[in-house]
C-alpha cells in the first residue's frame, strides 16, 4: 500500500505565541533593556550601592525573576550597562575619527574629543554612570574599567602616530604615554563631573571639549620633542 502524502508531511512546528505583538525572545530582550535603562536612572540618581535590585525591578516594571534572567546580581546588570554605555561611546568617536581622518592632527583630535564628550554629556545619567560610579564597586568592574582605558589608549596612539614603532621598546613608550594621557583626560571629566555635585557650578561641555582639546594636546607636542 502507497502512503499518502499528507501522511508523509511532518507535523507543522507549533506557533510562538505573541504578546503585545512580541514573541518570547523579543520580550526578553524588551524587559532587559528596561532594566538597564531603570539601573541607568537608579545609579545617576542614588548611586550604585544606594541602589537595591528590587528598586531596579520596581522602576522597570519587571518582576525580581525577570531580573535574575538576565543577570546574576546587581554587579554583573551594572558591568551590562557599562559595556553597552563603553560600545556606544566607541562607536561614535570611531565614526568620527573615521569621518575627519584626512585632516591634520589638531582638527581631529577636537573632532574626536568633542565627540566623546558628547556621547557621555549629552547624557548626563551616562557621565554619572561611567565616570561617577565605576570607581571601586568590584574588581570584575575595575578589570572593565582598565580594558576600556587601555582600548582608548591603543585608540589615541593610532591616532597621533605616523605608521608603526621602530620596535617593541618604543611602542610599549608609546601606548605607554598613551594610557598616561587616557587617564588624565579621564580625570578631567571625573573632575567636571564632582564639581557640579559638590556644590559648584559645572562648565558648559564646550568648555569641557576646549580643556581635553587641549591637554591632548600639550602632550602631543611634548611627545613630538622626545621623539
């Protein structure tokens, strides 16, 4: 006997079923990212240790297992947040770097500068998340912290180097007086960032550009004399 063909078709997968319009995968990632953008707010405003899951969870609309679905505490949802905060900051100053690459040094690096500012200040809930709170919460935040500064120090040397280091020597000086200049910038906005909360008046962020603009690049030409 010859088996029909409806007989021989598999069973047809069973439908997702949609809330709201969403499937299951799409209201995951819609509640993760109301969490961290509650933990973006709760961190601003309170900071990270004045800040409870549950708060996060409340602000969020999210149930307390919601939260544990996508993160295992209150360190790894602010690490989350600090990587998507570090991506986007990356991306738009490479946009730019990208955009202004035929210019001379000086007219990059304000471009470059400014847009980091920009992707931090516009914001201010991201300066306050980055560069008010990240400082001692955990050493797997520290860890984070130092990849992104050594990431903005490899940055800034391609940017101010003309081709390759003669050798490994000079190029551990050069990343080295990078990372030395990465940290000072980042002092600097750390700095703009805790006068304001101690009571003083905060400068514009152009004012802001113009500082950075310049430290770059005072150590810029002292580098160019050690050469």
């Amino acid at each position: 006997m010859t088996r029909s063909n409806s007989a021989a078709r598999p069973a047809p997968a069973p439908a997702r079923r949609r809330i709201r319009g969403l499937d299951a995968e799409q209201r995951s990632a819609q509640r993760r990212s109301q969490l961290l953008e509650a933990a973006t707010e709760l961190f601003a405003e309170q900071s990270f240790s004045g800040t409870s899951i549950e708060q996060i969870c409340q602000r969020a609309y999210v149930g307390t297992k919601g939260f544990y679905d996508h993160f295992d505490s209150k360190e790894a949802c602010y690490t989350a947040l600090l990587e998507q905060i570090t991506v986007q900051i990356q991306q738009r100053v490479a946009e730019v770097a990208a955009e202004v690459s035929g210019l001379d040094w000086s007219q990059r690096a304000a471009a470059v500068i400014g847009a980091f500012v920009h992707a931090i200040a516009d914001d201010p809930r991201l300066a306050k998340v980055t560069f008010g709170e990240a400082g001692g919460i955990s050493p797997i935040v520290e860890k984070q912290r130092r990849g992104n500064r050594r990431w903005a120090a490899a940055f800034l040397d391609g940017e101010w180097s003309m081709g390759p280091a003669p050798d490994e020597r000079a190029q551990r000086r050069r990343l080295a007086l990078a990372l030395a200049t990465i940290g000072g910038l980042f002092e600097l906005v750390a700095d703009w960032l805790h006068h304001h909360d101690d009571g003083g008046a905060r400068d514009d962020v152009q004012t802001l550009i113009d500082d950075l603009t310049e430290f770059v690049g005072v150590v810029y030409v002292g580098r160019g004399m050690q050469s």
